[in-house]
C-alpha cells in the first residue's frame, strides 16, 4: 500500500511540475486568473478535481 502511495505521490508531482517546466506563462496566467476568483468558486473547482482523481483511482484500482 505505502508503495502505491508514494508512486502515486511521484505521478502528481511530476504532472504538476510539467506545466511551469513546458508553459511558464501560460501557467503564471492561469494562477493568477485562479488568485481572482471567489472562494465559492474555487471550492468548486476543487471539489470536481478530487471527485475526478477519485473516480480515476477507484477505476484503476478496481482494474488491478
């Protein structure tokens, strides 16, 4: 289990750093088009992006 973690860990970080590595200011734009929005907003966002990884993980652990 702990395996699984931390190379899931690995993968979020390396496709995180992959946007400032490839698109510095298209990533810096985004951020700050991010920094404006209102919480309500960005609770949402957040909200859809854990329920997306959630339903990616569940189908790729259910096909192990």
């Amino acid at each position: 289990m702990s395996k699984a973690f931390w190379m899931a860990l690995g993968l979020v970080l390396v496709f995180e750093g992959l946007g400032p590595l490839l698109a510095p200011k298209g990533w810096r734009e985004m951020v700050s088009q991010l920094s404006q929005q209102d919480d309500n907003s960005l609770r949402r966002i957040g909200g859809c992006l854990v329920v997306a990884g959630s339903v990616i993980a569940y189908m790729m652990y259910t096909s192990m």
